[in-house]
C-alpha cells in the first residue's frame, strides 16, 4: 500500500513538473513572440500575443527624481512599431524568469534597447500573462528604464 502510494505521488509530481515545463516554454514563446513582432514592425504579432485591453507602463524619473508611471494602451504601442523600417527597433533580454500559477504567469526580463543599432537605454520588463482557451497572452507590462549601466547584448 505504502508503494502504491508513493508511485501515486510520484506520478503526480512528474505530472506537475511537466506541465510546468510546457507552461514556462509557451510563456517564453509568447514574448518572444512579441519582441519579434516590435522587431519587424508588426502590429498583428504584437495583438496576437497580448489580450485585449493589455497595458504597457514604463516607470520614469523627471529632472527633478521624481518617479512617475506612464500608461498606454498595448494596442496603441503595436500600432507604434509600423512607423519604423523593420529591424530599427530591438529590445535584447538578458535573462527570464518565470513564475507560474494555476492561469497566472509573471515573468522577469532584464532588457537593453537599441535603436537603428545603436544602445537607447536599459531596465527591466515585469510581465504578467494570462493563460486564456490554453494559450498564454500578456496583460501587462511594466518595465523601468535607465541609459547608465546598460551592458552591451548580442542580436537575437
């Protein structure tokens, strides 16, 4: 009885862990998904991989230090990308790490974003996904942003 047992919650760990695996390697792919699309300047990737409504906000310091929050649609900021020729815009991760529960998924991606391939700036995306009709969408983005400090990233 005791090993019947044990093989039960053994196969439910394994079970688990790879689900947990499938979910981390569809979260990745939906931001990668994402950045590709802002990379081609492609509207439609972007709306494919966020849900409706989805938020993008950058915190920022004036002059003076003072911290602030700016809002803006991710429609809107899909929208942005077809104004550049394809590849001007790069944002470069340097790591992800995932957290997933139940249909809930954050994920942590320090970035440095090259402009024409010249290095803009550099901070941290903190996103947060939704697992929807069993595909992962961004619902929001947060992200800092600062030009000292920003190591240099190969190309995707």
């Amino acid at each position: 009885m005791k090993l019947v047992l044990l093989l039960v919650c053994l196969f439910l760990t394994v079970s688990a862990f790879a689900q947990s695996s499938e979910d981390e390697a569809a979260v990745r792919t939906t931001i990668k998904l994402m950045f590709d699309g802002m990379r081609k300047g492609d509207s439609t990737q972007i709306k494919n991989s966020v849900l409706p409504g989805a938020t993008l906000q950058s915190i920022a310091k004036n002059k003076e230090g003072q911290v602030s929050v700016r809002n803006e649609d991710m429609s809107k900021f899909a929208a942005s990308v077809t104004k550049y020729p394809a590849f001007t815009l790069d944002e470069r991760l340097s790591g992800m790490e995932i957290k997933i529960d139940a249909e809930l998924a954050t994920a942590w991606t320090p970035y440095v974003f090259y402009l024409k391939d010249v290095k803009s700036h550099c901070g941290v995306n903190a996103f947060t996904l939704v697992k929807v009709n069993g595909n992962w969408k961004i619902q929001n983005i947060i992200d800092t942003r600062r030009k000292e400090n920003c190591p240099d990233l190969p190309k995707p």
